[in-house]
C-alpha cells in the first residue's frame, strides 16, 4: 500500500512509457527502495523540458517525485546509467526490454519490502550494464540467464535442478525439467501429462553455477559456453517464467519478425 508523504526521492529505472496527453507521459519505473512506481513527466516532450531524455526508457536516474492523488509528479530526475550501448544493438536493446516485460508483470506496484526491491533493482541494473558491455551474443545470454534465474530465486519461485521434486534424490542422469513444478525430476518420476524437457548433466551443472554466483562474480563455464548452448537455457527458463507470469512475454516475437 503506497504511503502516504508529500514527496521522496529514489534510484529507479524506466521501463515503460505511456502518453497523457500532448506533452505529457507516464513513465513506469523500478525504484530501489518501492518496486514498480508510477510517475507523470509534465511537459517531457517540450524541446526545452529538464526531464527530456531521461525519461526514455532503460534509463537509471535518481528521480524526486511529489506525491499525487492518482500519480506522483516526476519533479526532477538526475541521470544515473543512460545505458547508451543498449541502444545501437538491436539484440542487446530487445533482451534488455524482455527483462522489463518479466518485471513489470511480475513485481508489485509500491511495495514497501525495501530488501528485496534493493536485490532486484540490483540485479535489474547488473544485467542492463552487462548487457550493454557484452561482446559476443553468448555475453548476453549469460547476463540474461542470471537475471532469469536469480530474479525468479527472489520472488519466491527459484527452480531446483539438483535433486528430484518428488523422490529428493540427489540426480545425476536422466533429468527431465517440470516446467510446471520449476525443478527436475528423475526418470522414475517422471509420469502424468506434465511438460517434461531433457536437461543434459552439463547444462544442469552451468544453470546451478549460474543460480549460485555472487553478482558481477564469473564462473567456470563462462569462456566455455557458446551461443547455442546458452540459448537452449534461456529458452528454458523462458518457457518457465512464462508459466508463472500473468501474460506471456512477447518481446523476443517482436525480434524475430523484424529479423
């Protein structure tokens, strides 16, 4: 529930925009302190508006906003991270936008659990600076992979690739992933009309280090994977946060087509 004071000032970034009226907006932004919060940037497409480009999306600022009886006011914003490198590659700008859809329908509206929107925002900010400084495409995979799956760690549904959901022995081989349960199961549990995916030992053994690794910390299998290979857990994770989101994403169809 939003709390009630004539103004505050956080670290938040735009995630998306919506028009009010001729110069106006409403920018949609993850705050560090109050998760997903809403803001109207008053004359933001005047030439000679203060807010001006950082109000563009996959922006970092450090915002004052004036609380409002249906929306606070943006009254001053200092740039923090434009993420200017996001913005002349179309495949770092298209996954950075895939983690906004993943955030904007599964975060809460001015949530006041200020820890765990400090670990989100974080990790949001992480993979958008990684993202932006990736080389090869495996380089923006790996950073969306650790959102994917420290983000879902966060909000409660973290997917368990080391032991069995329903026996709890510890698997080796012949693990299948329950999209619909979030971890894997051995093949003596694997039964019913479930949605079962084949994880090979290694891809297991990446995704748990992957899970594990501290922000900004590399692991092993970092200069060993390549494109296909992360893509292949990507598209896995994807399926799974798809089954526990409001609404499927749909950005990387965006990409697709265009491509």
């Amino acid at each position: 529930m939003k709390s009630i004071r004539e103004s505050f000032t956080t670290d938040a970034i735009n995630i998306k925009t919506y028009q009010l009226g001729e110069y106006d907006n409403i920018v949609v932004m993850f705050s560090r302190q109050y998760g997903l919060i809403k803001g109207i940037a008053k004359g933001v497409k005047r030439p000679k508006s203060k807010l001006g480009a950082r109000m563009q999306m996959l922006v970092a600022n450090k915002i004052m906003l004036k609380n409002g009886r249906n929306f606070d006011t943006i009254c001053e914003a200092q740039a923090l991270n434009t993420f200017n490198k996001l913005r002349s590659n179309l495949e770092k700008l298209t996954y950075s936008m895939y983690l906004t859809e993943i955030i904007n329908a599964m975060c809460t509206d001015f949530d006041e659990d200020f820890e765990n929107n400090e670990k989100i925002y974080q990790l949001f900010y992480n993979a958008l600076e990684g993202i932006a400084n990736a080389g090869a495409k495996a380089e923006i995979f790996l950073n969306v992979i650790r959102f994917q799956l420290k983000f879902m760690t966060q909000i409660g549904y973290g997917a368990e690739f080391q032991t069995c959901l329903i026996c709890g022995c510890n698997v080796s081989d012949g693990a299948y992933f329950s999209v619909a349960s979030g971890g894997i199961v051995c093949k003596n549990c694997k039964h019913g009309a479930d949605v079962y995916i084949g994880l090979h030992k290694k891809i297991r053994e990446f995704l748990i280090a992957q899970q594990n690794c501290q922000n900004g910390e590399k692991t092993q299998y970092d200069e060993l994977v390549d494109e296909n290979f992360c893509e292949k857990c990507f598209l896995l994770l994807k399926k799974y946060i798809d089954s526990r989101a409001p609404r499927p994403t749909r950005t990387l169809k965006v990409l697709k087509e265009i491509i």
